[in-house]
C-alpha cells in the first residue's frame, strides 16, 4: 500500500465518521432546544430549526454520503488486498487481471495457457459487477461444467 492510497482511506474514513457524528446530532437534538436557541438569537440557530424540521431530507443525505464514503475505501482497501494476495506453493498463476475489460481480454489465453499446462483444476476469482462482468460470469459457469 502506497502512502497516496493510505492517506485516501484515512480521509474518507475521518470524514465518514464525522459524517456518523453529525447524524447521531441530527437525530438527538429535540426541537424544543433549537426553539430556545432560535429565541436567544444564537448564529447559526435559524439554520438548525430548518434542518431540524425536515430531518428525514438532511439525514439522508448524510446516510447516503458516508455510505458512499465507506464503500469508496473499501473498495480500495479490497483492491490492495487482492493485489498483495500471494500465489501458494504448488499453483500457477496464469492472469492476474486488473479491470473487468482485461479479464475478458486474457480469459480465452489463460484456458488455453491451462489446457498446454495440463492442468487438471483451475481456480478463478470472477469478476464482480454488472456488463461485461455478467458476461465473462456467465462464460466461466458454462467452462465449469465443460469436459
């Protein structure tokens, strides 16, 4: 993991979880606190009664940011991991293919790569997602059950 990919996950992480703070907020402060502030004119006070009065909006889109926040670094953290998976004693690594659109590339040469091999069983890890992914998914069930 390089310090580019660290500092992402980190900031995507911090503010996921000052987003999580700020939702805890939204839904523990009662309207009758922000009514007394509103009365004493505090700054800042006319904002909160109007993002208190629709909660359900400003919640959210809180909800959906920090969710997207969250996925966006696990996404990442799950890309490095795959990456640094190493190739056990014993098995051939025949692709290691980065993108969906590589797989579907190099599918057919790493079959062929394993039939010249001889290999008796071959191990994959299909692609996730929707497109071209469904398609390469669907080839690599029908090669399963193929003789």
């Amino acid at each position: 993991m390089n310090a580019f990919n660290f500092a992402i996950i980190v900031l995507l992480l911090s503010f996921a979880g000052f987003l999580a703070g700020t939702e805890a907020s939204l839904n523990s402060i009662s309207r009758i606190a922000v009514e007394e502030l509103v009365n004493s004119k505090k700054r800042g006070s006319a904002w909160l009664l109007k993002v208190t009065s629709n909660r359900i909006k400003y919640l959210n889109v809180v909800l959906l940011v920090r969710k997207a926040c969250e996925l966006a670094a696990t996404a990442i953290v799950a890309t490095i991991a795959l990456d640094s998976f190493t190739t056990p004693n014993g098995a051939i690594r025949i692709a290691s293919p980065k993108t969906n659109e590589e797989y579907a590339r190099v599918l057919y040469e790493a079959f062929r790569s394993a039939d010249i091999k001889g290999l008796e069983r071959v191990f994959v890890i299909p692609p996730t997602g929707g497109g071209i992914a469904v398609a390469i998914n669907d080839r690599l069930a029908k090669s399963a059950f193929e003789k």
